[in-house]
C-alpha cells in the first residue's frame, strides 16, 4: 500500500501545473494631442491596433506574461488619440514539455489577459471622453501559429525565456 501512495504522490508531482496568480496593469499612457479641437470636428474614426506579447521567467516555476496593446485613432488624417495598455498576468506553471509551455505562454495566457486589457483601454479611452473601442476578441491560438510558421519559414526555433 505505501509504494502505492508513493508512486501516485510522484505523478501528482510530476502532473502538468497551472494556476493564475496575480492580473495587473504593468504601464497605462494615453494622449490626445488635438483636443479640444478634434471634439469640435465630425467624428469619422480610422483605429489601427497594435498587439505585442512577452513572457520572462521569474523565480522558480511562475512566468510573467504581458500583453500590450497600442491604439491609434485617427480623425481624417489627424490622430484623435493614442492609447495603449500592458496588461500583466504572473503564472505558475510546472511540468510542460517545451512545445506546450511555448503554446501556454504564447497562446493560452495573453487569452486570459485580453479581457483585462480591453476592459482597461476601453475605460481608458472614455475617461478621455472619447466613444468606447469595444475590441473585437483576438484568437491568440491562431496567431501564435502563424508566428510558428514564420519561425520555421525563417529557420528560426522558438524559445521560452
């Protein structure tokens, strides 16, 4: 019965871990060079978005994960505002293979983090009295294939810091 106990206490050990730990805003900015002008003018809003991840390791088993995203909006040619949020997420994660913590760190956690970070630059931008953005949802699974094909285009290989 004991080597029993023992052998399912090593597999619990060894069973693949994860846990969310603590979301936080890493670095909010947002500036509204034209105003109060471009409040007078009619709204015709162009928005480009841009979307970065990083992950870095910290001690032991846990990883932090940001994700950053940068709006710019246009009104005509001139820009209304540019706002931009690093949202932040530090998770435990424990016994993955390679091409799963990879997947976990590029796919799986900025997922979690997205509806943080919408939440937090549509407030953003409101406060700026501004119209919401309302951000459509990022399939994060998709890009991060995507970036594994230009990887391997590339000959490049993909690495876990």
């Amino acid at each position: 019965m004991t080597d029993q106990q023992n052998t399912a206490a090593s597999e619990e050990e060894n069973a693949p871990q994860f846990s969310l730990q603590r979301i936080y805003v890493r670095d909010l900015s947002f500036e509204a060079p034209k105003s109060p002008a471009i409040f007078r003018q009619q709204w015709e809003p162009s928005v480009g978005l841009d979307l970065n991840t990083r992950q870095k390791a910290l001690e032991g088993d846990f990883h932090e994960v940001v994700l950053t995203l940068s709006v710019t909006v246009k009104n005509g040619e001139e820009v209304a505002f540019i706002a931009e949020v690093q949202q932040a997420g530090i998770f435990l994660i424990k016994n993955l293979d390679a091409a799963s913590m990879s997947h976990t760190l590029g796919a799986f956690c900025p997922n979690i983090l997205f509806p943080y970070a919408r939440e937090t630059l549509d407030s953003l931008v409101t406060r700026g009295s501004f119209p919401a953005l309302m951000l459509a949802p990022v399939n994060f699974d998709a890009l991060y294939a995507q970036e594994l094909q230009r990887m391997q285009a590339a000959g490049e290989t993909p690495t876990v810091q």
